[in-house]
C-alpha cells in the first residue's frame, strides 16, 4: 500500500511540473527605444547632455549658478555700490550741521526743502530718506556693507581699508569746507577704520580737477536754478556738464526725460520720487546737508536783496550814510563773466549787476526787467515778452533780437556751454534738440528753435508743455542778454570780452571800469540803465578774497559793506549778537562725488556683485 502511495505521489509531482513548464510567459518582443525589466518592456531612460554651464539633476539639466568671483572694477574701488552706501551710512549728518551751526539741513537725499509737488506736499518730506538716517544709526550696517564690499572686491577689511588709504578727498580751498572734511575724514577713521588723506586746491584749479575727472572723491554742490526738484536731479543726467561722479544709468535718464516730457503734474513728480530713489540707492555721491545762506551787510547798506534761488541783488541799493562808493567781498576770482558761458555763483553775482533779463527776481516776487510785460496764451504754450525801451551801456538799443542771439549762442554746440543742459528744462520748442546736435550741420535744429523777435520789442518763444516756472528761469543769468558786437570782437573770444572793460557792453545797473585778476574788479554805476533812478550806489568795489576768515576780519574793521561767507566757528557768535548777519534758506545741496567712471569709457563697470 505504501508502494502505491508513493508512485501516486511521484506521478502527481511529475504532472505539476509539467505544468508549470508548459505555463512559462513568453517574454514580450520590446521597441529599440524600450528595455525588457522583469517582463516588461519599458521605455528607456534618455541622459539629456548637459551644458558646461548646467549640471544634471534628477535627470534634468539645471543652469549652475556661477561662482562669485571677487574683482574689483576697472573703475576702480568707488564702483562697488555696497562700499559707497558704507561710506554714506558712516557719516553723521545731524553732528556736522550742529558744528556748521548755521540751520543747515541734514541731507538724506539730493532734493532739499522748499520744493511742493502735485499735491502741495513738500518733496523733501514725502521722499523720506531711502533709510539713510542723518544720525549715526547706520554704523553697524555701514560695518557689515564695507566687510561685504571686501569680499566683492577679493580683499579682506584690513586690505580694502588699505587700499582706500591710497585715495583722496578732494575739496576747494576753504576753512568750512576743511572742517567739513576732517569731520567726515575722522568718522571713516572711527566707524570704518582708514583714514583717508585730504587735499585741497584753489578754487579755479579745483572746477578744472573735477570737471576733468581727475579725484577720487571730490567735493561738491548744487544750487537749483528753477523751482522744480529736476533742477537738482537733473545735473546727474549721463550727458549733463556738472554729471561730477560720471554716473551713467539709462533708467535714470529716462525717468527724468519722462518726468519732463509729460504735461501731466502727477505723472512729473512720480517720475522724479522714482528717479531719486534710484539715484539714492546707487548712492553716486553722497548727501550731507542742504544749504543755508550765510553773509554779512553792514548797517550802513541798505536795500539790497536777493533771488530766492541766492542770487545777490545790488540794483536798488543804497549807503544810509550817504556815500556812493560800496565794498563787497565777491569771494573767488570768477571764471567768467560771460553770461552764456558762467556756471558758478560768484560769477552769477557779478553778472547779475552787470547784465539784466526779461525779468529780475528778488525775494521770490518776480519783477518786470528788459520786459516791462509778458503775456501766456490760453493753452500755455505761447509767452510773448514786451520789451521796454532800453540801452546798452554803449548807448545802443537793447533790442528782441539781443535775447534771440543770446539764447541761440547759449544752445549752439560750438559755444559748448556748462549750461547748454538747461535748455531741455525749459521746454522751449527745439531748443534740447539743436542744444544736443552732434552733426556736423546743426542748422536745420538753430532754424526749428522756437523762439523770434516778432519785431524790435516783441519777443516770442514757443512752449513744448506749459511750464509754470518759465517766466521766473529767464531771470538766471544763462538766459540774459549779450550785445553780438561785444560778443565777437577781436580778443573777446571764449568770453575774455566779459572781463575786458574795453570791450564788455552789458544792459545792468552796473558796468565792469577794471579788472584786476587774482585781486578785484570795479564796477560803475550804468547811466543808460533803464532803471537808474532806483540806483543808490555809484561805485562797487569788488575783492576776489576767498579766505573767509581774512575777509571777516576785513569786514570787522569796516573795510567791507558785505560779505558772502563768514566762518564757521563764528556762527553761534554772530547768530546770538549781530543783526547784521543774514541767515537765508537756500534751496541746493552739499555733497561728496565719487569718481565713477575711472577708466573713461563713459559707462559705469560695477564689477562683482555676490547675492
């Protein structure tokens, strides 16, 4: 029975086997682009080939993010944007303007107080200060910016602090601006550890050095010359003469040209917030207060006045002690006394004596000058100007066609202007244009220009948008103007006849009698001026004495009338005691230029930048 049982068994097994044998898949027939996995065909996994600049992950070809390669810029240090906003954030505001004593603004941004935008809101406040606090605390993050520049730049702190020593501060022969100077010189030392050294040059070979680009950081500063915040911002432009850092940003340039192309007020003044914080962040030089103006006029002188832009007005005034001769300390040796050509304010004060526009502006009130009348047409865009009979001071007629040549040779390329960039600021029809021609024929541009002397005392300039300040820019100086004759007789060239008593014609209540380069100038009552009879003085000697602490120990012994400047350190002196001390708010900035462009390739190379 057991034998039986186990053949049953072995024939069971042997019929299962079978079975199994015979029940065996048949293993599918896969594609070229497919694998056989476990039975299966599948599709087969494609490796993409990467890039040098990818790498694969999870099959997928990424971008690699590149390495942080410390440079430093072929511009030099100054173009790494972290280590400028690390010497801007290292600077205490608040502890210069209380040393200077004089009401001084601390600055956080390049537009000062005074001007209203759109919704009668000062700009200056609704700006803010883009987190540049004017106190000191900004330290530790100026700390943490430079250490951050270093590693841009391949350097350690103590290499970048270094190397920083190798530069310059650059600032114009003075003691307010040495004090200046030293203060800041001693807040890197303390909050950034290098001591940067400090040099000075004469005031005419300081505006060449700067002008030129040959500094490292310079000081410098800007009066506005029209009542609209692009007056400030707008000298930053990339092809603007006073662009002193060489800051070149497109995106910058257009928010201006944007602001200014438009006739919509609250489109400008979004344009122009958006443009300085732009221009804030990059930090291209650095704020440090908005100005105040600062003189001294004696008792003895009375009705003098002033632009609200700063300009000083001697035409209506007099010596209460009946004398006819004044002393006036002009300051430096002006570099021109060319209207057209003259970009400084102390040539701006001569010349303001010397030569008069449309209209005079004095505390802010604009009055009538070669025109005795204006008319705007009704959508804006017309201003015709009624002159007044009036002389040069060779007896001539002041005619409409004196402004039409003035302002031409104010634009025309070849004049090559400091101030050709004001004409885009005007809004005078063409005028940007034929002032930007780089052609070899600008005529056609001269001949779009819309301005014309209707006839004799008709004056006429076409408007691009209406522009509210218009009527007030034709009293600055540029827009003053200037006898052809004069102009283009033999030796006058480059505006030498300005400052030649032989060959200067002007229409001011003053005429230039001698000048004496270096030492001062004379100035004679005009007889042929049209409002002579409002003018007290007969005499003006002028001093070239830039020595602010010379020149108020002159005025101390009574030998000047007025003085511009006065030193720092006497301030809180003359504010509590003397009432012949002027202090004016004065709408401009005070500031630090960093070198940009080193290289001269006009372009701004900012070198390594790491997240």
């Amino acid at each position: 029975m057991k034998k039986i049982f186990l053949v049953l068994s072995i024939f069971a097994i042997g019929l299962t086997l079978t079975a199994c044998k015979d029940d065996d898949p048949v293993d599918p027939t896969c594609t070229s682009s497919q694998d056989l996995v476990d039975g299966v065909c599948v599709d087969k996994v494609v490796v993409p080939t990467c890039t040098s600049e990818q790498e694969l992950v999870n099959n997928v070809c990424v971008d690699v993010e590149p390495e942080c390669e410390a440079t430093i810029s072929v511009d030099g240090l100054w173009a790494n944007v972290k280590l400028r906003n690390a010497l801007s954030y290292s600077i205490n505001r608040e502890e210069i303007t209380e040393t200077l004593g004089a009401g001084q603004v601390p600055a956080g941004g390049m537009v000062p107080p005074g001007f209203m935008d759109h919704n009668g809101y000062d700009f200056f406040l609704v700006a803010g200060n883009y987190g540049l606090e004017t106190d000191d605390t900004n330290y530790a993050e100026a700390v943490a910016l430079f250490a951050q520049a270093a590693a841009e730049m391949g350097l350690t702190v103590a290499e970048l602090q270094a190397a920083i020593e190798q530069e310059e501060l650059l600032f114009n022969t003075s003691e307010g601006h040495q004090l200046i100077a030293q203060m800041v010189q001693q807040m890197w030392a303390d909050n950034l550890g290098f001591t940067i050294p400090l040099a000075n040059e004469e005031w005419a070979v300081f505006q060449v050095t700067r002008k030129e680009g040959n500094f490292s950081i310079a000081r410098g500063g800007w009066l506005t010359d029209f009542m609209d915040p692009s007056g400030l911002l707008s000298i930053f432009a990339s092809t603007n003469a006073y662009n002193d850092p060489n800051y070149y940003n497109d995106a910058f340039d257009d928010l201006l040209a944007a602001a200014q192309a438009t006739t919509d007020p609250q489109v400008h003044f979004e344009n122009l917030y958006a443009a300085q914080e732009m221009f804030m962040l990059d930090m291209p030089m650095i704020p440090v207060y908005h100005y105040t103006d600062t003189m001294l006029a004696s008792d003895n002188l009375a009705g003098w006045g002033r632009s609200v832009l700063g300009t000083i007005d001697f035409s209506r005034a007099s010596l209460v002690d009946g004398e006819t001769e004044m002393h006036w300390n002009i300051g430096a040796d002006p570099a021109t006394l060319d209207p057209s050509l003259n970009g400084a304010s102390d040539g701006g004060d001569v010349i303001n004596q010397t030569f008069e526009g449309l209209v005079r502006e004095i505390e802010g009130v604009v009055l009538p000058g070669v025109a005795e009348s204006w008319e705007t047409s009704a959508d804006g865009l017309t201003v015709t100007f009624t002159l007044r009979d009036s002389l040069w001071s060779d007896g001539s007629a002041v005619v409409a066609a004196d402004f039409v040549y003035a302002w031409l040779r104010g634009m025309n390329p070849e004049t090559a202007s400091e101030y050709a960039w004001i004409w885009e600021y005007t809004n005078v029809v063409g005028s940007q244009a034929y002032a930007e021609c780089s052609s070899d024929d600008c005529s056609a541009e001269r001949a779009a220009v819309g301005i014309r002397a209707v006839d004799a005392s008709t004056f006429q300039v076409d408007l691009v948008n209406p522009t509210a300040y218009f009527v007030s820019l034709t009293a600055f100086y540029h827009f003053m103007p200037v006898k052809q004759s004069a102009v283009e007789a033999v030796g006058g060239e480059e505006g030498i006849w300005a400052k030649d008593p032989a060959l200067l014609v002007s229409n001011g209540p003053f005429t230039l009698t001698a000048y004496t380069v270096g030492a001062g100038l004379t100035l004679e009552k005009n007889a042929n001026y049209w409002n002579a009879a409002v003018v007290g003085i007969d005499t003006i000697t002028g001093a070239f004495n830039d020595d602010a602490v010379s020149a108020y120990a002159t005025y101390q012994t009574g030998d000047f009338d007025f003085i511009p400047s006065v030193p720092t350190a006497e301030v809180p002196t003359l504010i509590a005691e003397s009432d012949e001390f002027y202090v004016f708010p004065l709408l401009g900035t005070y500031y630090y230029s960093f070198n940009l462009d080193q290289d001269g390739s006009e372009s701004n190379e900012q070198g390594t930048v790491c997240p």
